[in-house]
C-alpha cells in the first residue's frame, strides 16, 4: 500500500514511520533539528515531535498573531472582557495584540529572558517569529495525524480545578479510561508548573522592585544628603564669609567713624579754641575800643583842653589886645605926656626926657615878651596837639590793620578747616555708603543662596516624596502579587485535592481491576519509544516566597503509582512535609 511523502519535512530514518509514531518521536525526526536544538529544545520541555506541535506557548502565540489581524488600530478597549492577563505577564497584560506579536516570547508566565535566549539561538525571537516558526508548524501538522487513542494528549481539552476533563464514574471507568485520566493529570500537572513558574516571576518580580526600591531609595538618599551636605557647606563658608567680611567693613566702619569722631573731636576742639582766640579778640578788640574810647575820651578833653587854652589864649589875646590898647591909650596918655612934657620939657629938663626913653622902652619891651609868649605859647599847643592827633592816629590805623589782618587770617584758617572737615565727612560718609553698599550686595547674595537652597531642599522633599508615593505602589503592587501568589497557592492546593480525589478513585479503580502501577517519577519517562508523554520538568529549590503559605494540603494515606510521585514532586512548592 502506498504512503504519503513528508520527506522535506522528516529525517531520513523516520520517512517510513506512520503518523502515530513520529508525534511520539524525539523532535531530531524532524528535518533541520540536530543536536543542539535539540538539546536546546529540551531545556524548554520539548522531547517529541508531539511535544513540539502542542507546545503551549506556540499554540498561544500563534492565535495572538492570528487574532492581531483583527484588531482595530492595535488598540485596547476599555470595558472589554476579553484579555490574556491569565498567560501574559501583568506588566504586559495591558499591551495590544499587535504590539505583543511583536515582543520577545518572554512575555508569557512560565518564560523568562533565559527561555528567551534559548529560542533566539534558534531564530525565534518574537511572538511573531515562534508563531510561524517551521519546526513547531511541522511538528503540529505531523501531531494533528496521530493516533488519538495512543497520543490523547494532543486532543485533550486542558483540565482546570472548575472544569475537570471529563471525569468518568467509578463504576462506569474502564481500563482504556486510564491513560485517559493518566494524560489528564499531565495536563494539570502543565498547568501546574506554569503556575509555579508564575509564582516564581512573580516573586522575582517582587525580588526585583524590591531591590530597585531599595536601591533607587538609598540612592536618592545618598543623593539628598550628598546635596544636602554640599550645600550646608557652601552655605557655611558663604556665612563665613559673608560674616568676616561683613566683620571686617563693619571693623573698618567703626574705625573709619571713630577717626572721623577723632577728626571732628578735633576739629571741635580747633573750632573751640578758635572761638576761644575770637573770644579773646574780641576782648582785645573791645579792649582797643575801650582803649581808642578813652583815647578819644582824652584826645576830647585835650581837644577841650586846647579850645580852652585856646580861648584862654584868646582872652589872651584879647588881654593883650585891650593892653594894646591900654597901650595905645597909654601912648595917647604918653602923647598927651609928651604934650604936656612936651610942653613941660622945656621945664622939666634932661631928667624926664631919660624917664619918657625908660618908659618907651619898658612899653616895648613889655609888648615883644608879651607877643613872643603868646606864639610861643600857640606854637606850643599847636606841635602837642599834632603830635597827639598823629600818634592817636598812627595807634588807631595799627590796631585797625591788625585787626583786620587776624581776622582775615582766622576766617581763611577757619574756612580751611571746614572745608577739610567737610572733605573728611564726605569721604567718611561716601565709604560708609561703599560699605552699605557692599553689605547690602552681600545680604542680596546671601538671601538668593537662602532662596536657592529652600528651593532645592523643597524639590528634594518632593523628589522624596515621589520616590515614597512610588515606593507605596510598589508596595501596593507587591501586595497584590502576593494576594494574587495567595489565590494561585489557592487554586493549585484546589488541583491537588483534585488530583488526591482522582488518584484515590484512579486506585480503587486500579484495585477493582487488577491493574498494578509501579511508582515512577514523572520525569523518569524519557528516551525513544516512550508510549508516555513527560509529565512533568525538573522542579527547581522551592523559592523563599516573602509570604509563607498557612495552609497544607491534607495528605491521603501514602500511596504507589504516578500519583504519589507527582504529590511529592509539586508538595515542596506547598508547604509539605
């Protein structure tokens, strides 16, 4: 009987195989795949060609790409029920199907950056990429024509603790029913794993923000105080400085106002003792009107005394005025003598006429010394008079000169000296306001770097307190990671009270048969020619979930068979002995 050719598809040494055998053939069967994709491959749990064809997470990424075709805008729809928050990673749960069909296939729980670089070694690295991925095609395609009574797996609709696959009486069970149940618990025991791998990105996740929170807090914290110190020291030194030189202008203030009272103290005491020079000129002066007064006083009674000598000089005069005519008369009384000796001479003789010559030369006589008297006398009055008019004179005009020169000299002095104490006080006043000025310009700096600090310090309050509104969320976020660990625990301790119920029912069953069991571990059935897919991947170290669980599961006597193994394969994850 002739067969189909899949030879592009088939390594050589499986191209006369059926359908049935190549689902349950190691993934080398298929053309193109050697030893290490191969080995690769069973890092992710892919062994068989079966195994690859109903990989999960292709299935998944290839109904995303199919579905992306779909969506409108490659946008979200509020209020929509339709969401992948069950298989995507809660960071992308958000994302459109466009934008997931485009990133890396460790946006799905169960797969992380490590699975990542695995597939990319194999040129998958995008949803996109595993969705159309040959291998996977051609191993799905192979699978599809399997036997279904050997290979159900492949057909089986996955079990959830709400929704059993098909669970069967126990007393209308039969021997074929077994690996159907058998391959049923494999199915739990996937969703299983993908649960536990969801609870380890999880609680790396929550590592992970943990850490950045601890990290980016006590960088920020280092950063804050780091800033904190820089500017209280900058801002001590600028105290510092503005303070010494704030010290020292005021020390140069107080000195140049205490020179400036030690220039005016002085120049008081100038001023002083010029008013005390002026005072003492004035006394002076008022001694030299005193004395000009009485001068005057003197020359008045000089004057007086010379009218009255004049007058008496007059009278004088006039005395001898009236003794010249008492001459006169005398010599008209001589006249008529002479008459009468005259007429007497002839009796009188040579006697008389010796008597009349001694008369006329007394007459003159008397005359000349009276006459030389009187200029004598006015000659006299005269030269005293001008020699007191002179010297009062001459003292007057002295005393008026000097007078006016110390005034004239005390003025300039005196004008000097203000004009220099006004100099002093204005440079005086004129540095004080540099000072001022200074000081005000240095308070002005002081103030900004006062504002400038407040600002930053405002800023990095704010800064921290969005850095603890952040530290909360991700807090929150943690919360509800744990919350959703919790309702994961819950629901996988739910699978296993599922999977006792049906190992007790699956022995009794097992009992009423005949039908014996040897225990063997779920990862033990490897190698070709398995007719049993695996069931299970190496469990790793439980991992420290920052929130214990309370609850076991209650255990059932202990029992053989695949079942028991598999409790003691997923028990550590849960808390049991």
């Amino acid at each position: 009987m002739a067969g189909l050719n899949c030879a592009s598809a088939l390594d050589k040494a499986w191209e006369q195989s059926s359908f049935s055998e190549i689902a349950l053939a190691p993934v080398s069967a298929i053309q193109g795949i050697g030893e290490k994709s191969e080995a690769a491959m069973k890092q992710l749990g892919i062994e068989t060609v079966a195994d690859l064809g109903q990989w999960s997470y292709y299935i998944r990424a290839k109904s995303i790409v199919a579905l992306s075709g779909t969506e409108k805008d490659g946008e979200t729809v509020e209020g929509s029920q339709m969401n992948l928050e069950q298989f995507i990673k809660r960071k992308d749960a958000k994302k459109g199907l466009m934008e997931l069909s485009g990133s890396p296939c460790s946006v799905f729980v169960g797969l992380s950056k490590k699975e990542d670089a695995i597939l990319a070694q194999m040129g998958v690295k995008t949803l996109k990429d595993l969705a159309s991925w040959k291998f996977a095609v051609w191993a799905e395609a192979l699978t599809c024509f399997g036997d279904k009574a050997r290979h159900p797996a492949a057909f089986a609709s996955p079990a959830t603790p709400g929704n059993l696959a098909d669970p069967l009486s126990p007393t209308a069970m039969k021997t074929s029913d077994v690996a159907h149940y058998k391959n049923t618990l494999v199915s739990l025991n996937e969703r299983l794993h993908q649960y536990i791998e969801m609870i380890r990105d999880r609680d790396d996740t929550i590592t992970e923000l943990n850490a950045n929170i601890y990290s980016l807090k006590n960088a920020h914290m280092a950063e804050m105080q780091e800033v904190d110190v820089a500017y209280r020291l900058k801002l001590d030194s600028l105290q510092l400085k503005l303070d010494s030189a704030a010290s020292q202008h005021a020390g140069d203030l107080m000195a140049q106002l205490e020179q400036a009272k030690k220039e005016i103290e002085a120049l008081k005491a100038k001023l002083a003792a010029k008013d005390e020079n002026n005072k003492a000129l004035k006394k002076e002066r008022d001694a030299y009107y005193l004395e000009v007064g009485s001068l005057k006083k003197e020359l008045d009674e000089l004057t007086k005394q010379a009218n009255d000598r004049l007058m008496r000089l007059n009278a004088a005069e006039t005395d001898l005025n009236l003794r010249g005519g008492r001459i006169s008369a005398l010599e008209a009384e001589l006249l008529v003598v002479k008459e009468k000796l005259t007429v007497t001479e002839k009796n009188v003789g040579r006697v008389e006429q010796s008597k009349k010559v001694a008369l006329e030369q007394q007459a003159k006589k008397a005359a000349e010394e009276g006459k030389k008297m009187r200029e004598t006398l006015l000659s006299q009055m005269h030269k005293e008079m001008d020699a007191q008019r002179k010297k009062m004179h001459d003292e007057f005009a002295e005393s008026e000169a000097k007078l006016i020169t110390e005034h004239t000299t005390l003025k300039n002095n005196m004008e000097i000296e203000l004009r220099d104490t006004s100099m002093a006080l204005t440079k005086a006043q004129a540095s004080g306001a540099d000072a001022q000025k200074e000081l005000d310009k240095l308070k002005v700096q002081y103030s900004q770097l006062r504002d400038q600090h407040t600002y930053d310090t405002v800023t990095l309050k704010s800064r921290v307190t969005e850095l603890e509104r952040e530290l909360a969320r991700f807090k929150s976020a943690a919360k509800v990671s744990e919350d959703e660990l919790q309702k994961l625990m819950g629901t996988s301790m739910g699978m296993l009270q599922e999977i006792d119920r049906y190992s007790t029912i699956l022995t009794s069953e097992e009992d009423r048969l005949g039908i014996s069991s040897p225990p063997v571990n779920v990862d033990s059935s490897k190698g070709k020619g398995s007719k049993r897919r695996r069931t299970d991947l190496d469990p790793p170290a439980p991992p420290a979930f920052s929130t214990p669980v309370a609850a076991k599961v209650n255990e059932p006597a202990e029992e053989g068979g695949v079942f028991s193994s598999l409790r003691k394969a997923v028990r550590p994850f849960y808390g049991g002995e």
